[in-house]
C-alpha cells in the first residue's frame, strides 16, 4: 500500500509544471532580460536565447517542506543560462 516511487514522481512533476506558471517565476524570468530583449545570466552575466529559472535553493525530494521550498519568492529564483545551470545542478547532485 501507499505510494510507488513512480507515483512520487509523477506527483512531484505535476506540482512542478504547475509552478512553472506562478508569478513568482515570471518575475524572475521578466527581471533578467536586457533592453534589447535578450536574457541576461544572473551568475555569469552572459547573454543567452533561453534562460533557466532556478531555485537558490535546492527544492529537494518530495517531502513535508517541498511545496514551501518550490514555491518560494521570486528572490529565491534565479536567472541561469544553460552553462551556470548545469554546473549548478551538477555541485547539487553530487552532495
């Protein structure tokens, strides 16, 4: 009984699509664009075509507190290109 993994994850992806419509992340998104239009990397200062919205905190795994840390306020966002991203996600993971 109880949940699967796999329903976990499908939990956890739906509140996560669900996020990525919140005010909070476009404000976040809106704030890193230059005045030509273009994205501006909030680490590197790199301009860049598409841009990530990360969590200054890491959100973590689907538990008492994920809801509270995934919707946080758009100062707990930031604006990263792929590179800073992926490096980021990268030092996370290994922890």
């Amino acid at each position: 009984d109880g949940l699967s993994p796999e329903d976990v994850e499908r939990i956890r992806k739906a509140i996560r699509q669900v996020w990525s419509w919140s005010y909070p992340r476009r404000l976040a998104k809106a704030r890193c664009v230059n005045a030509d239009g273009f994205f501006v990397c909030e680490k590197c200062g790199n301009v860049t075509p598409k841009i990530a919205i990360d969590h200054i905190v890491n959100v973590g795994k689907v538990d008492a507190g994920f809801i509270k840390r995934l919707f946080c306020p758009s100062k707990g966002l930031q604006a990263l290109c792929s590179k800073c991203h992926n490096e980021k996600t990268r030092e996370e993971r290994k922890k």
